[in-house]
C-alpha cells in the first residue's frame, strides 16, 4: 500500500501549477546533448544547399524523434528501443499523414483510437520510452494535412531516412560511453510498464489520452487553428497518470512554451537569413536536450525557439508562429487538465481510498 496518489481530487492545488526552478544537475550531459544537436540541425544545412529544406525538415524530425530518447534509455537497450523507433516513427507519421487526409468524422475518432494503441503497445512491449515519440510523430503527422505535402511513399521514405541517420550517432555513441561512460547521464527508470503487464491505471491513462487528443483534434478543426497539431502535441506530453502530475506538467510547459516563444518571436523578427539561423537552430535544440531531463520548463523554453525559427525558414510568418504556438499550447493545456480532473474523479468514486490508521491509502496497483 502507498499514500493516496495525487490524482484524488482532494489532494490538488493550484501550486501544482508553479512550475519547478530546480535543475537536476546529476541529469545534465552536455557532450552528448550538443552532439545530438548538431546530428538534428545537419539534414537542414544539406536542405538549404541543395534548396529542398521542405524534405530535409522531415528528416530532421525523423531524426529528432528518435534520438530524443538516446539520452533516456538504458544504454543496454540502445538498438532496441532506438531502432524500432526509427521504424515505428515512420510509421505512425505516415499514418498520421494519411488520417489527416480523411474527413474530418473519420479524422477524429480514428485519431484517438490511434493513441490508445500506441500507449497499451508500448506497455504489453515493455517499451515505454517509445510511447510519447511515436504517439508525437503520429499527431505531427496529422498536421500535414493543411499543407502540401508529398505523397505518402516519399514521406515515410524521409522520415525513415532521418530514423537511419540518428542511428548512426548511436553507433558512435555506443562507442563514446565505452570510452567515457561517465560523459552520458543515468537512464531513467523502467518502472513497472518494464513488466509487459497493463495495470487499471495504465489502461485509464491511454483511454483518456485517446480521448483528450479526439476533443483536441475537432476542437482544432472547428477553431481552423493553423497548426492544431500543436495541441494535440501538448496533450500527449502534458497528460500524466494523475492530476497533480499533469499540472505541474502543464505549468512548465506553458510557462516555458511562453518565454520561448518570445525568443523565438524576436529573432524571427531580424529576418536573418538560413547560414546564421541554422547555427541559431543548433544552440536552441542542443540547449533542449540538455535540460530535457534536468528541468521540463528550460526544455520547453529552448524547445519552442527551435520551432518558431524552424518554421519561419520553411514559410516567413514572422511572429504569428510564436503566438501560434502559445495559443495551441494553452488550449492542449487545458483540455489535459480538464481530462486528467475527469479521471481522477472517477477514479475517487471507483475506487475510493482505504484508510489506516486515520491516513487514506491507495490500494489500487
């Protein structure tokens, strides 16, 4: 037995919101982070000098996607959790893709559907460092349906590219932490969804998830928000298994999607030409990765600038990106938030807490 988890009703306050300033230093690689960076903005500069940055984005995010876990994982399931997720990311891209093709009351169902499966094959997989990158890729993937984008064959042959190419930084980084194992931080923890078994809280988590993006994608649809993406975006990586969690998530990550996007919004605003962005575009994301794990608002924060400059190479907008991107942030914000207090309350009424000893205490497993 344990304490009674923070998703009861009765054990949320508004200071979940606050997000936390604290760095967890221990978490912190800068070699590695930097190298991944430089692996992420390369396919760019290739684009820009052969003229075709609209394909190279695409690989770069292939890229992007999969080595995002590299400095996550247990180095001992490198291959295997990386080397699917250049092939499953591809995959739900493309997938994503062709939904967002469909009509819209097929569009939306389908795409909550869609996130369900992700998340409950990430746990019968045991493979739970896969569920947010693949579950991105599939909402990104969705996006490209208001843009003129390449048939599906070349985009999954891009996205598949960019998954290759990050490969070939694990290889060398299999090789470096040989070298130098103390240059590359602690895994994090795989925790009971290591186990292949799906708890009932699991299952609430994905259902709801599978849900909340649903209402995000017709909520986008009916607002005709540009990039409603974004919110699908945001409630996938702000959704945690209780109420409190999923705040403190949502704080940091408005927070820091506010503060970036002023940054982004400025330097934007010089009309800087590609040879000095694509450098710029290298600091933000190798910044990112650096506080990815040590504190969630400075990786929102240097995150955001990425994508703002990222996407005014692709289409100059100017600002409107950055506000874009902190409207579609708020909104995904608060439809995980509502959705997380919607299952928390359930939870409190299906499975209320024992108490010891004059102490509430979760029996749920």
């Amino acid at each position: 037995m344990e304490p009674a988890s923070p998703h009861r009703p009765g054990g949320v306050g508004l200071r979940s919101l606050l997000p936390s300033l604290s760095i967890r230093r221990e978490l912190i690689s800068v070699g590695p982070a930097v190298a991944v960076g430089a692996w992420i903005v390369l396919p760019l500069g290739v684009g820009v000098l052969l003229g075709e940055l609209g394909e190279s984005v695409l690989a770069s995010i292939g890229a992007l996607n999969v080595l995002l876990v590299l400095l996550t994982a247990d180095p001992g399931r490198w291959w295997k959790v990386l080397g699917l997720a250049a092939i499953l990311n591809a995959l739900a891209f493309t997938a994503g893709a062709g939904l967002g093709m469909a009509p819209v009351f097929w569009a939306v169902p389908l795409s909550g559907v869609a996130i369900l499966g992700i998340e409950v094959m990430s746990y019968r997989a045991a493979l739970p460092e896969l569920m947010i990158v693949v579950s991105a890729c599939f909402v990104i993937g969705l996006g490209l349906r208001s843009s003129g984008s390449p048939s599906l064959s070349v985009v999954f042959a891009l996205f598949l590219l960019g998954g290759a190419w990050a490969l070939v930084l694990v290889a060398i980084a299999t090789r470096w932490r040989r070298v130098r194992p103390a240059s590359f931080p602690p895994p994090d923890a795989g925790g009971e969804a290591l186990t292949g078994a799906i708890t009932r809280s699991q299952w609430a988590s994905a259902v709801a998830t599978g849900a909340a993006v649903s209402i995000g994608l017709l909520v986008g649809v009916v607002l005709g928000l540009p990039r409603d993406y974004w919110v699908l975006l945001t409630i996938i990586v702000v959704m945690r298994s209780s109420l409190n969690a999923t705040l403190e998530r949502m704080g940091s990550r408005i927070t820091g999607t506010i503060l970036g996007a002023g940054l982004g919004g400025i330097i934007t605003s010089l009309l800087l030409p590609a040879s000095f962005s694509l450098p710029i575009l290298g600091v933000f994301i190798s910044a990112a990765i650096v506080m990815q794990r040590a504190n969630y608002l400075l990786y929102a924060l240097f995150l955001t600038p990425f994508v703002v400059v990222l996407l005014n190479l692709l289409a100059p907008a100017g600002i409107t990106v950055a506000i874009d991107r902190v409207v579609d942030t708020l909104i995904g914000g608060l439809i995980g938030a509502v959705t997380a207090l919607l299952v928390g309350l359930a939870r409190s009424r299906w499975n209320p807490p024992a108490v010891v000893n004059g102490r509430p205490v979760s029996l749920e497993p």
